[in-house]
C-alpha cells in the first residue's frame, strides 16, 4: 500500500508508523491489516528484549505493546522504554481486564482490551496522535531554549511574587492588634 496516497496520511504527518510489540502472531496480522487500513505503517516485533533498538531505528510516532506474555516482566519493560523514551505513546494491550487496575500501569498512556473488534485499539491511536500532533504544533512556534508560556509564567512570578499574608493563629491563641 502506498501510505502517501491514504487520505488520512496528510493528518498523520510524516510519521504514521506504529510499532507492534506482541509474540502471537494472528494479533500482529490483525492488527497489522486493520491499521493499514487506516493508514498507519504497522511495523511487528516479537522480541521484547529488541524493542528498544527498534524505536531507535524506527522513531515510531506510537507503540502498541502486550506485557502480560514474556518472560520478562511486561511492566518493568513498559518502564524501561518510559526511561528511554518518555514522549513516545504507548498503548498496553491485553487480555486480561483485571489489568487496568494495576497501579504500574498508569505510566502507559491507555490500556486496550485485546479482541477481536479493534475498534477501540483504533480509537485510542487516532486519540493520542492527535495529541501528540496539537502539542507538537502549539510548541513548535518556541524554539527550543526560548520563551515558551510556562518559561514566561515562571519568569512573572519571579518578577512579581504574589503577596504573602501571615498564617492564620493558632485555635486558641487570641491575636493583639
């Protein structure tokens, strides 16, 4: 499929690939044939240990990652790939509904029932690339260094400290005037 001429591609930006961290291969094939056909470039990997490198090489815009089926633990990898690289999605798929009240798991950005409608997989994607897409443009106008809103609060405050007031007293202690 050619990407460029997808009507969805010119939203997408340059960057539509998606990594697929998953070891059963009927999901990758799935999943591979329905984001395609949004227009996304599914790139498959099945080595847990690898999935660093491949971001590295790949430069994804998103993961999508199951970290229930390795040997290694699933979310010490999710944590490991935070520390590497923390502005990369990453969607966690999995079977197992009990999941999401893991509190490890927050540091993924979404949490995806496996099945075998993809609807909801599709959505979260479409949801955080968006995201990503507005906060890459609303920063991109700062160069990096310079004065961006937060810089510019931060130096106001500075200048402009708001004023102090003396701590309530004590219940009990009465205050002379």
């Amino acid at each position: 499929m050619n990407f460029e001429s997808h009507p969805r591609y010119s939203e997408l930006g340059k960057n539509n690939k998606i990594l697929l961290l998953d070891p059963d291969e009927a999901i990758q094939l799935l999943y591979r044939d329905e984001l395609s056909e949004e227009g996304y470039e599914v790139i498959p990997v099945t080595e847990a240990a690898q999935i660093i490198r491949y971001i590295e090489a790949y430069e994804p815009a998103l993961l999508v990652m199951e970290t229930g089926l390795y040997g290694r633990n699933g979310l010490r990898l999710l944590q490991d790939i935070r520390r590497a690289h923390p502005d990369l999605p990453v969607i966690v798929c999995t079977a197992d509904a009990s999941f999401k009240m893991e509190p490890n798991v927050q540091i993924a950005d979404d949490v995806v029932l496996k099945g075998m409608s993809v609807l909801e997989l599709k959505e979260s994607i479409k949801n955080l690339l968006s995201f990503k897409s507005l906060v890459s443009s609303a920063t991109a106008s700062y160069p990096t260094g310079g004065d961006t809103p937060l810089k510019r609060i931060h130096k106001l405050d500075a200048k402009h400290p708001l004023p102090t007031t003396k701590p309530a007293p004590a219940i009990g202690h009465r205050e002379e005037y």
